[in-house]
C-alpha cells in the first residue's frame, strides 16, 4: 500500500489507474481502525478495482468542547491494517493541506431538514462538517463507488442526500454494522471505555432489540416503547440522547402506518457518547 500526503501526490497516482480503465472504490475514515472499517474496506475490494481510504480527523465536524484533541491517532497501526486488506491507497493529508485558507472561509455544504435532525440537533454543524470534509475528498480522490457504515446511519443519508443534490458521480454503498459478540457494534469511540463499560455498552444494543421484538409482535405504542427502553438504558448507567422509531426512508418520527422502520439511538456512557441503530421491516 502507497501512503500519500498531498493531493497532488494522489491525483497523480488515480491519474494513472484511471488511464489504466481501472474502477476507483473509497473509503473515508477519521483512522483508529477497527474491524468495521476494514469490513468497508472489503466491500470496496469487492465492487472497484483500486482501493484508496483516507484518515484524516476533520475539525470540522467537531463541534467545541468535543474529542477532537483527544481522538486517538494511531497512523502506523492503521497502516498495518489496511495493507493487510489489500488496501492499495492510503491518503492521510495534514488539516493545511484539506484547509489550505483556514477553516473560517472554507465554503462549506449544507444540507438542509435531515442535518438538523437526532445527531445534528445534539451536534450542531457536525453534518455541515461532515459533508464539506467528504464532498472535498470526493472531489480529491473522483472515486466510482465509496462505502460508508451504516453505524452511522443519519451520517449515511445525509452523503446520499448531498451527493444526489449535488449530481456527484459517485455510486454510494452503505455496508452493514460490524460488532462484536455481545451485539456492541464496534467503534473507535469505544477504547474511551473500561472493561466494566464495555460490559455496559451492550445494553444499548440489546434495547434496540427488545423494541424490535415488540415491534415485530404487533405493538404500535411507540412512546411507551421509548420510554422503557430509556429507563432501561439509565439503570444500567447511561445518560440519555436520543431514541427514536423513525421512517427509513426520510427519518421522519414512524406512524402505526409505516413499516420499514428504523431504531436510532444515541447515549452518554462514561466518557463515550455512543450510537446505534436496527433496521426492521414490519
Ligand atoms: O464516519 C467518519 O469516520 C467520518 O464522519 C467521515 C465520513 C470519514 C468524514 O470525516
């Protein structure tokens, strides 16, 4: 695998392969890779022919009083696991080099009503910040196809959303939640946790899944659902965000009507804010 800096390095570089014919697969990250990111790795290994990921902690996204100072920077190791994916590119530039006039006049890309919504309310400007960073990097790396996680799934339709408005030719694939055995879906946040937090953590994704169960059993009383779910998730020591049982297709607040439905949640434990989500089809 080719580690690269600049852009210029990486356009010279895809400049070639796509001479070569050769179909461009991405996979943006912020690095301190797991499982899950080289799962997405895969996944672009399986539908391009050139694989470039990029680690780059985008400033942008945070907002103040955040992790960005403390979220961890493991570029070697990272190194490691992506070429051991048969990873062909790395492009890790410097925040000059995505910023070169500062962030203050950077344009940025808003995309208005969903940005707003669950992770955006809590976080304000993160999917401003989000969608600027990936809108450069698709314009730096001009990839085909480009795999996101669908851990973060109000992250995922916010980039199909921009990507549809703003007619960029790039083919989105959203790829599904790696986690580990107890059902924790794996993410770079979760090394903020100790042993006995780990243990905690699972009871986020076990609520989602007895609101599945119920769901799936016919009960349509969707505050009633929340609400124990949240008392659920605060006796065993988390602080609460959001939980909410929303349309799919535009993460509207569900009616008894809709069935293809999505469970999204957000909550404090420690010093991790952790999120996760089920898709079920009534
Ligand atoms: O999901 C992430 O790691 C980041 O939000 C992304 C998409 C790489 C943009 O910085």
């Amino acid at each position: 695998m080719i580690t690269l800096h600049t852009i210029a390095e990486l356009r010279a570089a895809l400049n070639k392969e796509r001479a070569a014919g050769k179909r461009i697969g991405f996979v943006p990250t912020m690095g301190n890779l797991h499982e899950g990111h080289l799962q997405l790795i895969d996944q672009a290994k399986a539908n391009s022919d050139v694989v470039v990921s990029s680690i780059f902690v985008n400033p942008l996204q945070f907002g103040a009083g955040e992790d960005l100072d403390n979220y961890p920077r493991t570029l070697v190791a990272d190194q490691e696991k992506l070429n051991s994916r048969g990873c062909n590119y790395l492009f890790a530039p410097t925040d000059a080099e995505v910023y070169p006039n500062g962030r203050e006049s950077q344009t940025q890309v808003e995309v208005p009503e969903i940005s707003d919504l669950y992770c955006g309310a809590t976080r304000p400007g993160h999917f401003r910040g989000v969608a600027t960073v990936v809108a450069k990097l698709f314009g730096m790396v001009q990839p085909d196809v480009a795999v996101f996680g669908e851990k973060d799934f109000q992250q995922l339709m916010v980039i199909r959303k921009m990507t549809e408005d703003l007619s960029l030719p790039v083919e989105i694939q959203g790829a599904p939640i790696a986690r580990n055995e107890q059902g924790l879906a794996l993410s770079s946040r979760n090394g903020y946790l100790s042993e006995q937090e780990l243990e905690t953590a699972t009871v986020l994704n076990a609520s989602l899944r007895e609101i599945e169960a119920a769901l799936i059993e016919g009960n349509k009383d969707f505050d009633s659902l929340i609400e124990s779910a949240q008392q659920c998730l605060e006796t065993a020591g988390f602080k609460r965000d959001y939980l909410v049982i929303c349309r799919s297709q535009d993460l509207q607040p569900a009616t008894s009507e809709d069935s293809q439905l999505v469970v999204l949640a957000a909550a404090y434990l420690g010093p991790a804010r952790l999120i996760d989500n089920l898709q079920i089809n009534l």
